[in-house]
C-alpha cells in the first residue's frame, strides 16, 4: 500500500456517511446541554460557551483545507516533540480540581493532552507506514508502544489516567492494523493483565493458566515461554504495591465500580444517581427540562463526563439507543474507509482516530452505568468541554481531507 503522496486539493464532497451521525450527535448533545443550562443565565451557561467552541472549531476545521495532509504527516515528529513540551508545562501551571491538565493562555484554558491524542496518532501512522517490513521483528515491534508510551506517562503524572490509557490502546489498534503479529500484541499487552489479575489470586490463577496454554499451542521457544511466565508472574506480585501507589480517590473510584453501595454518599453517588436517572427515564423519557435528577441536583456532575445520564432521564432509552446507532454508524464507516483507501499512512491514520472515539464511547457509557470506574473521559460530540469537542471535530475533517487525495 503507497504512501500519502499526492497532491491536495481539498475539493472533495464530504461524506454523508460520515457527516450524518456527527451532525445528530452534535444535536443530540447541544440538546442535553440546553437542558443542564436552563438555570443559568445564557451567556455564562454552558450551552452558550459550547456553542462558541463549535462555531471555533468548524472554522478551524474549514481552515485545515488549506493545509495538505501531506505537510502534518511529514511534520509528525516535530508535532510529537511539541506535545512533548507542551505536556510537560503543564507541570508548571496551577494545580485545577487536584490536577495539572491546563495551559492557560490569556483567559483561555487549552489542554495538551486532548490535542496530543491526534499527534500521537500522526506519529504512530507515519512510524508504522514507514517501517512496516521491519514490524515482523519483536523487538522493533515495541518502538511503537514507546512513542505513545512516553507522552502517557507524562499525563498519567498530571493525573489522567482515563487519557494516559486512550494512547496505548490507541497504538496497539494502529499496530494490529499495520500488520504486526496477533502473538507479538498479546506478549506486549499480558503484563498489564497480570497486574490487573494480580489484585485477585483467583483471577490471577485462571490469567497464569490461559497464558501457559497460549505460550504452549503458539510452539514458541522453551527459553521465550520461560521468560514470558517470569515477567507476567512478577507484574502480577506487583499489584498490592500500585494499588497503594493509587491515589486515594483512585482506589475509591475502581471499589465503587465493583460495588458503587459500598460508599453511596461518597464516590460512588455519582454512578448510583446516574443510575437512577437513565432508569427513570424509561423508554421515551420525561420530556425536555423535567428530568428530576438533573434539575433537582442530585445528579450532580451533568453536563461533561455524565451527559448521556441527562438524555436517557429526559429522552429515554430510545435516545440512548439512538446515539448508540450513531456511534456504531460513524465507527463503521471510518473503518471501511480506512480499509478502502490505497495510502497506508492514511489507513492507520483513520484507524486510530476509530479507535479514540471507541474508546471514549465504550468507556463513558460504562462510567455512566456502573461498568467501568469514573475516570473522567467525555462522551464524543456530546460532553461539554472546548478542548475535547475541538478534538473530535478535527478528527473528522482530518479524515475527510485525508481521503480527499484519493483519485
């Protein structure tokens, strides 16, 4: 499969395929917004600011036409060593809510990481398109797991953990897909297995078990099972030591995940009143403005990481229904073009893009369930927030001018 080598002309028509479902999830989101901001004056709600941040980033959107895909996938490396910096400055900003995720540039608060997730994804296409032959080679194969492992370390300090976990499931979508190995992908990801195995001795058990039978039937060498077993076996004997090394908050986020009763009034309320609210609201739901979970305050974070609580309370399951559709649409649709295209660079481009929005989705809709820990990652094209609609929305026009070098 060749490269992006084509000129640009930016004079594709957009796909509808693609276009659809974004538009009704813009709608669907402003819609619940509208509803979280009845309360509040207009021009300090959060309706209105996301407003403006959509007006911005259709124009910046429209702007990147301008701009071959040639020149951002030639300038990925120096975009990566720009994150880099950008990430490690906001060590030096004013901690906010307990973390260090901002850049605040005259009034305006800008976060490096939601960005940091296209460049990554720029730098791991352009790495993987380039180097594909050598990919077969194991130990080549992890180079690309350092370049989204070292940004994800610098966000897991800030703390963000639900972020630092988006660009490594990121790569490992992009490396599956240029190619490497399915054994090679599996030996990379089974030390986070262990540790996370390694919290339960049972569970532990049954994971060491599943990867001697693995290691068996794959006819790998004596010597590289032997080491396989080692390294997994003593991750998994470091769980106690993470779990103390968890902040707090942390803890109490993946407890209440296994049972949110066990602190009803503490970290695990959000999830039980999100709970109540998409069960109360019934197929159809209450009608816009007449959720009592949302208006009445006892959901209390409504408009970013549980917004898809205030739809299900106010438009009922057929809404939650509806967006998933959407997703499901979008997803596909990025993904059948991905296999389409004839340019390497921008078939894993547009794949890693899928997988950040999956990811997003797969997550928040857990979090808003009681499936997954509360880890702060927002709904695509629904939650508030500047940084991350921008994000998305340049996710999309980056596929749409991508594939417009297509003949």
């Amino acid at each position: 499969m060749p490269k992006l080598t084509r000129s640009y002309t930016g004079l594709m028509v957009w796909d509808a395929l693609i276009l659809i479902p974004v538009g009704v999830l813009l709608l669907l989101g402003f819609t619940g917004l509208f509803s979280t901001s009845l309360a509040a004056p207009f021009f300090s709600s959060t309706f209105f600011r996301q407003l403006i941040w959509l007006v911005l980033s259709l124009g910046l959107v429209w702007l990147l036409k301008l701009i071959s895909p040639r020149v951002y996938m030639d300038q990925a490396y120096r975009l990566y060593a720009l994150m880099i910096v950008l990430l490690l400055l906001t060590y030096f900003m004013p901690a906010v809510s307990g973390g260090r995720r901002w850049l605040v540039i005259g009034g305006i608060g800008l976060q490096p990481s939601e960005f940091g997730k296209i460049i990554v994804v720029l730098a791991l296409a352009k790495f993987l398109a380039e180097n594909q032959p050598k990919l077969e080679r194991f130990h080549f194969a992890l180079l690309p797991l350092a370049i989204a492992g070292g940004p994800a370390l610098l966000i897991i300090g800030q703390p963000d953990l639900g972020t630092a976990i988006i660009f490594m499931t990121t790569a490992f979508a992009m490396m599956y897909w240029a190619g490497v190995a399915p054994m090679h992908l599996f030996v990379m990801a089974a030390p986070v297995i262990s540790l996370l195995a390694g919290f339960n001795f049972y569970t532990f058990s049954l994971w060491m078990l599943l990867l001697v039978l693995v290691l068996y039937f794959s006819r790998s060498k004596l010597r590289w099972s032997v080491i396989n077993f080692v390294v997994n076996a003593s991750f998994g004997t470091l769980a106690p030591t993470l779990w103390n090394k968890l902040q707090p908050y942390q803890q109490r986020r993946i407890l209440t995940m296994l049972d949110a009763t066990s602190d009803p009034q503490g970290a695990g309320y959000q999830v039980l009143q999100s709970r109540t609210a998409i069960g109360s609201g019934g197929f159809f739901g209450k009608g816009l403005g007449e959720g009592t979970q949302t208006h009445l305050r006892f959901l209390p974070v409504t408009d970013t990481d549980f917004i898809i609580a205030v739809i299900g309370e106010e438009f009922g399951f057929i809404a939650i229904l509806l967006a998933l559709i959407l997703y499901g649409w979008l997803l596909l649709r990025m993904i059948d073009r991905a296999a389409t295209t004839q340019y390497r660079s921008a078939s894993l481009t547009i794949v890693g893009f899928a997988t950040i929005l999956l990811v997003h989705v797969f997550v928040n809709m857990g979090m808003a369930t009681g499936l997954m820990p509360v880890t702060g990652l927002p709904l695509p094209f629904m939650s508030y927030g500047g940084s991350f609609l921008l994000t998305c929305l340049l996710m999309i026009g980056m596929t749409h001018y991508i594939l417009a070098v297509e003949p």
